[in-house]
C-alpha cells in the first residue's frame, strides 16, 4: 500500500475486530518464522510489530433515514404536545424547527468520506430550481427538472460551510439516537408536568405516590436523555 513501498505488504486490522484473523496471521508467521535468516521480531510481538491497527469504525446513520425518523415521531405527536415543546402544531418543520431537532446530530461521513466534524451543525436548506446555489453548488442538477429541493448545508460557524444531497450525509449512530431521544423528551414534557402537577397537588392516585416511585412512572413515560 502507498508507492513509496512498492515491494511490501501491510496488515490492516481494527480493534475488536474478528480475533481468528489476527490468530491465522501469527500462526502463517510462525510457521515462516525458521527460515528467516534475521527476523525482525518474535512471534509474540507480531501484532504490536506487524499490524497497523485501524482506528474502530463508527456506527452510522444515513441522514435521510434520521429525518425520517425525527417526522414520524413528529407525525405521531397531537397539535398540543407540538405547540408546547415550542414547534409548529401542524404540518412540516420551518428551518429553525429543524436546526433545534438536528443540533445533537453529528456529521461523520459525506459521499462515502469520512469526516472529523464534531463542531459542524446540519441545517436544512430548500434549494429552488434556477437559483444561484444551484449553479455554485449542484450544477448538474440544471438538466433536471425540479422545482423545489432539500439539502443539507453544514457549516461550523468558521472554515466549514457547504451543501450537499440529504443521500450523501450520515451522522454517527449514537448521535442520532440522542437526537430522537431529545424529541422524545421535549414532546412529552407537557405529560410529565401533568404527572408531577398531579403528585403535587394531591389529586388522585398519583399523590400517593412516593418520589422514588414517581420518577420511575415518569422514566416510564419518557426518559430523560442528560441521565444516560
């Protein structure tokens, strides 16, 4: 791998990974190991020695399939739960709607690249057909015939900032998981305040309640995602 060593090989692993590799290879170098005149390390240093290993590879989450996911839970919520968590009580997200469900979102990958873009925020941005950003940014996109397109624009504030097709981003897993555990919990927020104004108050058999146990029938209704 790489010019500058055209006669060589390399061993590529990741951490973690399937151990059998790792044993076949020590073995196959065991085995050659008596007819090396000067070898340059002992069998029980040939991972440390021999294989490069890689950093572990991230689980990810294609960024049309989070937004997906983020509506269903949306479409799935009634007009009052929607209002109180301060988002629109019908039909799509505005930009700023959109910007708050996707700030724990985090860009690991764009057209199959990875990337280190902890700080970049994905906002996103309506492309219509003819304007300046097409010609910029999507100049193939001229020949097709669309009038409205969304895309993602990322950007960190600083020395990040373009566009691409929703199909080329994905986020990390555990990112995305968190983002739909935050509209989770913002939508249930009117129902835990009932629970607790309930317990409070005394009305009915939530009063009877004991803290511990209330904490866990509201866990149970939604948990509350700073506490995992």
């Amino acid at each position: 791998m790489g010019l500058n060593w055209p006669g060589g090989a390399f061993l590529f692993l990741r951490p973690g990974g399937d151990q059998s590799e790792v044993e076949l290879l020590r073995e196959a170098w065991a085995s050659v190991l008596p007819g090396v005149s000067r070898p340059r390390f002992a069998v029980a240093d040939f991972v440390a020695r021999a294989v490069q290993l890689l950093p572990p590879a991230e689980d990810t989450c294609d960024l049309e399939v989070l937004l997906h996911d983020l509506m269903d839970i949306l479409t799935h919520e009634d007009s009052s739960a929607r209002a109180a968590a301060g988002l629109p009580a019908w039909g799509p997200l505005d930009v700023p709607g959109w910007r708050r469900l996707l700030s724990k979102a985090r860009v690991c990958a764009v057209n199959a690249a990875a990337v280190a873009f902890s700080n970049v925020r994905i906002e996103l941005y309506n492309l219509v057909h003819g304007s300046a950003l097409v010609h910029e940014c999507f100049p193939y996109l001229h020949d097709q015939s669309f009038q409205q397109l969304t895309v993602a624009r990322l950007h960190d504030g600083t020395s990040v900032h373009f566009y691409r097709e929703l199909g080329s981003v994905k986020v990390t897993l555990a990112s995305a998981h968190a983002a739909k555990s935050d509209l989770a919990w913002i939508l249930n927020q009117l129902r835990l305040r009932i629970l607790r104004r309930a317990h409070d108050k005394g009305m009915g058999p939530l009063a009877a309640l004991k803290d511990d146990a209330l904490r866990l029938v509201c866990d149970f209704v939604c948990p509350d995602p700073s506490s995992s």
